[in-house]
C-alpha cells in the first residue's frame, strides 16, 4: 500500500465480510504501524463505522474518529459484520448473549458466527497487507460494535493493548465462554450515556427496535467484570469534567485504582445512544442526546497512551 491510500479488502474465507483498510498519508511505507479497528453498530456496515464519528455526519470533517486517527499516524481498519437476508448491508457482530440475555442485534449471536474465528482472520489480513506494530492494536465501536470489542479484549487479550467501546457493554459472558483471566490485562475506557434509551445504562429490556424480555447487562456490571479482570482494587476516583459545550449533558469520569491496567468509565450523563461529538444518526426521541463534552481527539490520547509491554 501506498501512504494516504484506502483499500477494500477481502478476508480469506469469509464471504461477504470485506474491510477497509486506510493509511496515514505521513507514513513511510516501511514502518509498523499501530492499528484502530472500528466496529460498527448492530445494522451497519463498514461504510458507516466513521460516519456516526463525524460531526454531522459529515465523513470529510478532519474531527472524524479515522481522520482523527489517520492524522495520529494510525492505519484503520472497519470490517464488515454478518449480513442478513435480503438485507445485506444490515449486519452484526455476535457480541454474545442469546440465553438468558439479549442476543445484541440478533442475526450474528442466534445463528453462532465464529467472531473470534473472523477476527483472528481479519487480524492476520491486515498484517499480511500492512506491516503492524503488534504492541499497539486498538478496538472501539458503537452498541453491537463496542460489545464485540469487549469480547475480542476478554478473549484476546494479548493481541489488543486498550479498547474504547462506546454505548455497548459487555453482553457476551451468558454465551457460556470465559475471559482468558491468565492473559495481559487490556485498557479499558467505556464511554456510555445515562440517558441511552437502547443500550439501558443499568441494564434492563428496553432497546430501540424490541423487547424481547431478555436484559442487557449493565454498566455497572460490565466495569465489575474489568475491574476484576485488571486486577483492580474495590477503590475508584471520580471527577466531573469540566463542561465544554452547553448541550444538556455532562461528564463524569471514574478510574479504578491499582489496576494493572487502565481501567475508567466515562459516564455522559444525559448523553444517549451516539457517539460523542458525533452524528446523532436517528431523532432525539429514538437514540437520545448527542453529547459533546468528550472527542475522538481524547479518546486517541487514551490510546496513544497505552502501549503492551
């Protein structure tokens, strides 16, 4: 690949899950590059990962989660989920759940898609294309996107250094698997409205598109399990952050303490079912408040941040 370029790739073996691949246009040719994966939400695709990123939703706009990124010096890298019938593009991750909990976003979780397997796959691709600095792979995404990356962080801890999973908690555990507890502990910042009307902050039935009787597991319930699986103590700090932008939300930031890897949550209080600073892809009523109190400029210094040993 050439620096600046994008391509659209195919996964071997996997038909019909491509992914895109992006270059920084400062790149070398030569260098090991750290890479961001970028999963979108339940009935995405590829193509509007870094959409619900952008302001407005305009993909050009330089404070884009990729263009943020690519700036950083990162290649990017958004796959595609698994496609349903006849609507192909409308896809999901299986993030888990399925017996007592909510099978997020269905088709992928009901009918046992290997994700592991596929990213595993995907992984070996992009190295394959692109020299990667195995130190510095990231993961982040939106609802059915952000609890995939909690999955792949708890099942493959020593290929990831840190995830930002946004509005998606950690539903996969009822699946019957087991983090891999013997494995590197992984940095976690786990961004999630308390207003978010489709993934319910404290858990619960309530969702965008249905009810199936079946509960989301909760944030509180998500940061439990990290903060056992980084080794934290019972202590936190919490801190209100100051307020950028008059919009009717706020942010509060807890961090969990002797962990043996970052472990924090940033709770948008008000904030709903959107990226921050991003694109508020349905009305108000449907998805909640798009809060601007954080940016994709922060959540890359988090990464930046976290290097594996």
């Amino acid at each position: 690949m050439t620096a600046g370029s994008r391509h659209e790739c195919e996964v071997p073996g996997w038909l019909d899950r491509a992914f895109s691949l992006e270059v920084p246009a400062a790149w070398d040719g030569g260098s090991s590059l750290p890479v961001l994966f970028v999963f979108h939400g339940g009935g995405g695709n590829r193509q509007s990962a870094n959409r619900v990123s952008c302001p407005d939703g305009d993909t050009a706009a330089p404070a884009c989660l990729a263009a943020t990124a690519l700036a950083r010096g990162y290649a990017v890298v958004t796959p595609d989920g698994t496609g349903g019938r006849p609507l192909r593009d409308v896809r999901t991750w299986n993030a888990g759940g399925g017996r007592a909990l909510q099978c997020v976003s269905g088709p992928a979780c009901k009918s046992g898609v290997d994700d592991l397997r596929y990213f595993d796959d995907l992984l070996a691709q992009v190295a394959g294309t692109i020299p990667v600095d195995p130190r510095r792979v990231y993961a982040t995404g939106l609802s059915n996107g952000g609890a995939i990356s909690h999955r792949l962080a708890c099942q493959r801890p020593e290929q990831l250094a840190a995830i930002a999973p946004v509005g998606g908690a950690n539903e996969w555990a009822d699946d019957g698997g087991a983090c891999d507890l013997a494995g590197s502990a992984v940095a976690v910042r786990q961004l999630h409205g308390s207003a978010d009307p489709c993934w319910p902050y404290d858990g619960g039935t309530q969702t965008c598109l249905q009810d199936d009787g079946r509960p989301k597991t909760s944030v509180a319930t998500t940061m439990e399990g990290w903060r056992v699986r980084n080794r934290c103590s019972e202590a936190f700090t919490e801190r209100g952050a100051p307020v950028l932008v008059d919009d009717g939300t706020t942010l509060v930031i807890r961090t969990y303490t002797g962990c043996a890897a970052t472990t924090e949550l940033y709770t948008l209080q008000g904030g709903g079912h959107t990226w921050p600073s991003g694109w508020a892809y349905f009305g108000q009523a449907r998805v909640g408040k798009v809060s601007h109190q954080t940016s994709n400029a922060e959540l890359l210094d988090f990464f930046d941040a976290h290097v594996r040993p």
